[in-house]
C-alpha cells in the first residue's frame, strides 16, 4: 500500500527512531523504512545483548533495552513502520520525493532523512568454518543464555569479539579468544578488563579446523611456530568483522565518501530535501557514535520542519516546555 508522509526516514536504527520521535515532536508526519524484519538495526541483528556504554545519562544499557526504549519514545507520535522492506529508488514528482520499494510499495514524502547505518552489511566468514554455519559457528549471539555452561570459542581481535567475550563469561563454561595476530584492535581498556577476568586469550593464532558429528565439537588451531592446540566448543563465535555498502542509496544522487554521504551543518547532502544522520553521514571531524547521531537526527528534524515550512522556527523550544 502507498504512503504519503511529511517525512521518511530510511534505516530504523537508534537514530532513525530518534528521529522519528522528534518528527513528530515537530508535528510531522513519518514512516520508516528498514529492510531489515525489526527496528534497531545494527543493534537487533548484530548485539541486541550486548552492553553499550556510549548512551548519555546510562552507565550501561543493554542494546536490546536501548532499542525497546527508542522505540516506545517514538511510538508516541505513532509513526508508520515499512520493515523487511528496502527502499530502492528515488525520485521526484510534483514537488514530492517518491522512494520506491522492493516489494513495489511507494512513499511520497515531503523529505527524506536517511539514517542506514552502515549500509547493508554481510558478516565475513571464518574460513575454516564452511559447512559449520548453523552447527555451532555463529556471527552474532542474539541470545545469551542458549550458551549456558557451554565452552565458546571467539574468533577475532576487534570491539565485537572482547565484548562478546565480557557477555558470556559470566554464563559459559568457558570462554577462549583467538586471534591470528599478537595485537588487537579492541578498546584498550576492554581488553584490559577481559584479561582481569582470567579469559584465556591465545595470539598468533589461527583456526585449523572444527570437528564434530552434527555439530562444533572442538576447535584445532595452529600456533606460531608450527605448534597447534585443540580446544573443547560448543559455539564458535567468528568476530571476523563485515563488509557493507549502501547498496541503492548509492545512486540516488548524494555525494559519497568512502561509503558516506557527505553533508553540510545542517545534515543536509547534495539533493534537496534529503538529509542524512547517524553513522551513514559524513562532514569533517564526525566522530562515529550513538550519542553524535541522536543530536544529529535532532539537528537534521529541526532543519526539515524548516525546509518543509519555511514559516517554521527552526528552534521550537525545549521538549520540557511542551504540554
């Protein structure tokens, strides 16, 4: 079915759900549009159990939390939800812009904010782990208490993998990281606290081969220097990173850099009336962070509703002040 909005919002991620929350503060009317089945992007497909420790005003909130929270916050303006659909032209006709979907759905809306993350994202495989997929190798851990007193294997030396490892910890059996390098990429401290744990850590490492009947039994590596070591898994977690791209966005007549799209102060980019925020936008010192897309969705609503209306303040006061 067609839609017609003030404003649609491309990726239901956390800032995309600010944003529609603060459309609707501004009194506009708004649908989202995420191919992905549930809204909070990244964080629903990717570590919905996972603490994050870049939210003002919260220590730690579990990104699952996060997302229900958003989602609430917006749901009081009841905006119009499109998931499992992707966005895939755009258009303008009569002065509207028209995003056309995959599923032959279209949406005529007065801008577009697109707020895609990193695109759409593929998890890079564990190259010893072919045919293992689904039987004890996983990319993410949407569930956490599936792997009690379970032994997990962590494959990898980034963010994802030291944080896979803090979360499970406290409920596998154990929890080994593997890493084909002596240095990590992860946050220093936290790999600082998951050392502090006694999680055993073993470098210049690379995987081998799994074995098993139906499912990972155990995990062979080979070591520097021509040693190799067996591991008991019930889980392989590979933590190997992903490829992305912005996949139809590409072509619908923004600047790009390096997969970004550049946009000015007021996260407007090179096509009117369309604007971008959060982890997909890009301008000189952006600092990647969930805290900096919530302002710049903010940013970005207040300079639509403008746009929109030029007889707007694009200031409307406090959210306190409102009745």
């Amino acid at each position: 079915m067609d839609q017609e909005v003030d404003l649609l919002i491309v990726g239901a991620g956390p800032t995309g759900l600010f944003g529609a929350y603060y459309a609707g503060f501004r009194d506009l009317s708004v649908a989202l549009v995420d191919s992905l089945p549930e809204a909070g992007g990244q964080i629903t497909a990717m570590y919905p159990e996972k603490m994050i420790f870049d939210v003002a005003g919260f220590p730690a909130v579990r990104g699952r939390e996060l997302v229900t929270a958003l989602v609430q916050q917006a749901d009081q303006w009841k905006p119009t939800y499109l998931l499992g659909r992707q966005a895939r032209t755009l258009s303008t006709v009569d002065d509207r812009l028209v995003v056309g979907l995959a599923d032959g759905g279209v949406v005529r809306a007065g801008a577009v904010l697109i707020t895609a993350g990193i695109g759409e994202f593929k998890p890079r495989p564990l190259p010893a782990g072919g045919g293992w997929l689904g039987r004890g190798v996983v990319h993410f851990v949407p569930t956490l208490n599936v792997h009690t007193g379970q032994d997990v294997v962590v494959v990898g030396g980034g963010d994802s993998a030291f944080d896979w490892a803090l979360a499970l910890h406290p409920i596998a059996s154990s929890v080994t990281i593997v890493h084909r390098r002596a240095t990590f990429r992860a946050h220093p401290p936290t790999v600082r606290q998951v050392r502090d744990l006694g999680v055993e850590i073993v470098t210049d490492a690379e995987v081998l081969e799994l074995r098993g009947d139906d499912h990972v039994a155990e995990v062979e590596l080979g070591l520097k220097g021509g040693d190799r070591k067996v591991l008991p898994a019930h889980t392989v977690v590979a933590a190997l990173g992903f490829t992305a791209d912005l996949g139809p966005i590409e072509s619908w007549g923004v600047e790009l850099d390096h997969r970004a799209i550049v946009v000015d102060s007021t996260m407007r980019t090179a096509r009117d009336r369309v604007y971008a925020a959060g982890d997909v936008a890009q301008y000189p010192g952006k600092v990647k962070l969930i805290a900096t897309g919530f302002g710049e969705a903010a940013t970005a609503v207040n300079n639509i509703a403008v746009a929109l209306n030029p007889e707007a303040h694009l200031f409307p006061g406090h959210s306190s002040n409102a009745t």
